[in-house]
C-alpha cells in the first residue's frame, strides 16, 4: 500500500492504472477516523474493483468557522494500519494546500437539493462536499466511487453533479453501518461519553418508530414526524434539529409517503454533537443495517 500525498503523484499513478494496465479504479472518499462504517465501503470497492483508493482528507470547505474542524478527530497511522490489513493499494492523504492551491477561486454547486435539511442547518456544507470532491474525482479518476446512505442528501447531490457534469464514474450508495444498539456508525461517534453514547441510540429509536408505523399503514408525513420526535423527547440528552420526511431522489418535502422512496432523516444534537441518522421508506429494508 502507498500512501500518497501529492496530487501530482496521485494523478500519473491513476493515469498509468487506467491506460497501461487497463485496471478499473475503486474510490472512498472519507475524513479519516475510519470506522466499520467506512470499511463496509472499502469491502464492497475490493470486491467490484481491480484497484482500491481511499482519500482521507479533512475538508475545510464543507465545515462553517462555528464547527468542528481543528477538533475532528485525525490519526493517519491508525487510518493507515486499518486501510493496509483492508488490502487497500493506495491512500491520498494530501495536504489542504494540494488540495486548494493558492489563489483557489472555482466551486461546485448543486443548486436546490443543497439547501434543503443538511443543507439548511449548515449553509455553504454542500458546495465544499461537491468542490471537494470534483477535485478529487479529477486527481484519481475512479470508475466507481463508493459513498454511504448515511449521508444520504450527500449521495444523492453526488449522483446529481456525477449527471450534470458528466463525470465519468459510477456512485454506488451502500446501507448504513449500524451498532449492536442501532446506532449508526460516525467518526464524531467519538466525541460522545458513555452517557450521551447511550443517549444517541434514540437516533436510530425515532426512525424505527417512523418505520414500523409507517409499516401499519400511516403514511401522514406530519404524523410520522411527530411519532419521531416524541421519542427524542424523551431523551433529555438530545435536542432536535430537524426530522423530515422527503422524497428520495428529489428530496422535496412529502406531506404523505406514496409509491416513491421516502427519506426519514433527522439531525439530533447530543450535549455538542450533532448526529445524523436517516431510514428509506417503501423499499425492501435495502438500505438498513448490515452492521453489526
Ligand atoms: P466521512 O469520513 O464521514 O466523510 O464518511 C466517508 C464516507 O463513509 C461517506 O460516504 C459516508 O456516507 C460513509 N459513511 C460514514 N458513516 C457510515 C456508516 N455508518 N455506514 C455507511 N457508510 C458510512
């Protein structure tokens, strides 16, 4: 395993990989603190690619000065030792200036659907998610890129600008990666005690209260939100940003969950962390938990 710090190098060894040895290229993009979450993709971009690239990058564009980007958690040696024994081939763990040269003045932005839920609580979140990773998807020129459901407006804002601007690489979304207890899997998982860690499983509690509702037959989007809610009400931990019931490939507000896909997201804080969590509706429990 190489781990590559210029975009320079990345580029002519993802050059050669395509041109001369004709080898398809698997991408995961992450922030480093990896975790099963991240390594449930890695699996997945072994098994369908010939080569495995994994970034870890720290991107200062999609954090607003308020948040926690001096504090995110970071460790390359552990990322690096976990990536090695996933038979990973090459790490891009660039500097911020390689990333953002000097003078840096060109974003990507999806209009809309960036300004909805994440988008609202974070404005700006979404056009430093898609900038960074244009920027990377020139650098490794993947044929497929592998991003979690997790981040479920962040795929789908992927797959829109991968249309747009007609990259060419395919975004395959596997389901979220759960704890025993449901949490979803997070680096900022870290920063909870054993208290808030016990606090943050109403996450996961809300959405399948939403869906086993959902399940008997309500389809009221304002009633399965109020349902959700009550449940981290309860949890005296927790405090609400948002719970949201959309459509899941425009991400419009439902006020009734109908034959397409529907998106139950909600972003809770816990003490100082903000989780977020999400669960599809109307599909065959394709996107719930292979974890643990
Ligand atoms: P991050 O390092 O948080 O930027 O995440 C990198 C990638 O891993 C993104 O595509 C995330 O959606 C994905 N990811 C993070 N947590 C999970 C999880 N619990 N299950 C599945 N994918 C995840």
């Amino acid at each position: 395993m190489e781990i590559i710090n210029r975009r320079k190098r990345m580029m002519s060894v993802a050059r050669k990989l395509r041109r001369e040895e004709n080898r398809t290229i698997g991408f995961v993009p992450t922030m480093g603190a990896l975790h099963e979450g991240h390594l449930s993709l890695i699996h997945e971009a072994r098994a369908m690619c010939d080569v495995v690239v994994v970034s870890v990058f720290v991107n200062p564009a999609q954090f607003s000065p308020a948040e926690d980007f001096s504090s995110y958690p970071r460790d390359l040696a552990r990322d690096a030792a976990l990536l090695a024994e996933y038979n990973v081939d090459y790490v891009f763990a660039p500097t911020v200036e390689e990333i953002y040269p000097p003078g840096f003045s060109t974003y990507v932005t999806v209009e809309g659907v960036s300004d909805e839920l994440e988008g609202a609580s974070r404005p700006g979140h979404f056009r430093g998610v898609t900038t960074v990773v244009a920027i990377l998807f020139n650098v490794v020129k993947p044929d497929f890129a592998f991003f979690g459901q997790k981040d479920a407006q962040q795929a789908v804002l992927i797959k829109r600008m991968v249309r747009d601007l007609a990259f060419n690489t395919e975004i395959v979304v596997l389901p979220v990666f759960r704890e025993a207890s449901g949490l979803a899997m997070s680096s900022r998982n870290n920063y909870l005690n054993d208290e808030q860690r016990r606090a943050a499983v109403v996450l996961s509690a809300a959405l399948s209260k939403a869906r086993e509702a959902y399940e008997e037959g309500e389809r009221n989007a304002t009633r399965l939100i109020e349902l959700a809610r009550s449940v981290i009400e309860k949890e005296p931990l927790a405090r609400i940003d948002y719970v949201s019931v959309n459509d899941g490939e425009t991400l419009e507000r439902l006020d009734k969950v109908e034959d397409r896909l529907a998106l139950v997201s909600l972003a809770v804080f816990i003490g100082k962390t903000r989780l977020i969590d999400n669960v599809v509706l109307g599909e065959a429990r394709k996107y719930d938990a292979a974890g643990a």
